[in-house]
C-alpha cells in the first residue's frame, strides 16, 4: 500500500480542517533518504553572504519570522505517527535568529564555523528545516548564513528566500510593506490531487511496467569521456563555452534582479557557463523559460 493510501486510511481525506498533514511523494521519498543516511547533509541548501553595514537585529529577526509565517515548510516537523512520518507545523515564535559574536575570531575562524553549521544533520522529527546564523565581526560587518533541507525547500523556493528575506528586512527596518510575489494554490489540495492521480485508470498498469523496466541486475553505465556539460545545456539545448569578466557578470546580475531573475554561474574543467531563469510555477506553467 502506498504512503499517501496508507495516510489517508489512517486519518481521513479532510487535510482542511485537519492538524496532521501527510507528506507529499517527493517529501516522503526524502525522509526515507534521511532516515537511510541520517548524517548525510546532501540535500542541504546554503546560501552566505557578507554584510558590511549596520544592521537592525530586531527587523531581521521580525523579517525571517513573517517569511517562515509565509512558507509554512520552513516551520514544519516530521515526526512519525502510526509508524507513517507526518507534517507537523509549529508557531512562527519558534523562528529564532542565530546570533553569534565573532569579534575575536579570525576570518578562517568564521569560515570553520561556517562549514561546521552546514555539514550538521537536521534531525527531521524535532528540528525545523532550516536555520538563519548571523556571525557579527563588528557593528557593521556580518556573516549571514541560510541552511535549508530540501525536504522543506525546492530550487526555486531555495533562489527567491534571500531575496525575499531582503525585501522583508529593508520593510521592518523603515516601516514599510514589502511587495512579495504570490502564493500558488495550498499545500492539501496538492498531496490530495497527487493522491487521486494514483488512485486513477491506468496508473497500476504504469506501475507494472516500471517494475518489469526496472527489474533484474543494474545495466553496466557508460561514463562519459568528454569533460562535465554545464547545466544550461539542460535549459536550451546547447552549451556555450566561453570567459566572462567581472563587469559582466555584474551586469547580468542586475538584469536578473530588474526583471525578478535568477542568475546562476559555475565553473568546472576551466569552462564558464551562465544561465538567467525566470520562475513561475513550474515547468508545465505556459510561462515557465
């Protein structure tokens, strides 16, 4: 029987009005990763960035608390009931901002702590999926660190929160209402749809056929001998290979914000690539590029 089958046997079909929310197929595919390999921080998403002005503590920890009171995956647990992992959300007063003083450490100090708090195991059952530390230097010099399990964020949730938590911040600190793109659609009318589509004609026979596909002893794989292809030649088909200076990647990153971007860059065996991606609900959304 299948996790949501299981779910929904258990606790009924009205997620509406319900306390306990089940995962979705991706969550629950995730938690059994996690709990196969709880120390492996592989699905951990990271973002840091250095900060060199004053910063109002009270406004950031007000902007990190509406924007976890916005995603409620991001104060989300996953503790097991009826031997089935369930979503439990808590109070947004949960959110604490990580303040650490680091004014006598050096910066490679930082740096450690820095990579210490990204290779640290969520435990998923009693800990919130992501984490905001802010290592202070001086009165205007920080370190603003973002850990986040990808069983409470996606990529495209992961690109848009330090944006969002800048938008945020700047509106505590002068007392003015930020303007956040909009939500899609609730979470229990998803795993719900997802239940139903499996529930549906045809899908036993899909199933069938993925158990014979994948059945037997694993194919020999056949490595690649020409150097990693970058990610873009997912996005359009093509690669270009090519050296790009300072100013221009300056300039791509401004028109990524103007037009409420994303810019992604990477260099791997000496070859340069770039991508600008605009995100909208997903890849079958008509406006999705």
């Amino acid at each position: 029987m299948s996790y949501l089958k299981q779910f929904f046997s258990t606790y009924g079909k009205d997620l509406e009005n319900n306390q306990i929310l089940p995962l979705s197929n991706g969550q629950h595919a995730i938690w059994l990763e996690q709990q196969l390999y709880p120390n492996d921080t592989s699905n951990h998403f990271h973002f840091v960035a250095k900060i060199h002005e004053k910063l109002n503590l009270q406004a950031l920890q007000e902007a990190i608390r509406q924007l976890v009171d916005r995603h409620e995956s991001l104060r989300t647990i996953f503790p097991v009931s009826h031997g089935l992992p369930i979503r439990q959300l808590l109070p947004t007063s949960d959110i604490d901002l990580q303040v650490n003083n680091c004014t006598d450490l050096s910066e490679d100090a930082i740096k450690l702590q820095i990579q210490k708090n990204l290779e640290k195991p969520f435990d998923l059952s009693v800990e919130l999926p992501c984490k905001f530390i802010l290592y202070q230097q001086s009165e205007s010099e920080y370190y603003f660190q973002i850990v986040a399990h990808h069983i409470a964020i996606s990529l495209h949730g992961y690109v848009r929160l330090p944006a969002e938590i800048a938008k945020l911040y700047i509106s505590k600190r002068d007392g003015k209402e930020a303007k956040l793109p909009g939500q899609f659609g609730s979470y229990s009318a998803f795993v719900k749809n997802q239940y139903e589509r499996s529930q549906c004609d045809g899908c036993e026979a899909d199933k069938d056929y993925w158990k014979h596909y994948l059945s037997g002893s694993l194919p020999k794989p056949i490595l690649p001998t020409e150097p990693h292809t970058p990610s873009s030649s997912l996005i359009i088909k093509k690669t270009y290979c090519c050296d790009l200076d300072n100013n221009l990647v300056a300039k791509l990153k401004e028109i990524g914000l103007f037009h409420d971007a994303h810019f992604f860059s990477r260099n791997d065996r000496g070859f340069s690539s770039f991508a600008i991606a605009i995100y909208e609900t997903g890849r079958n959304y008509p406006g999705y590029s």
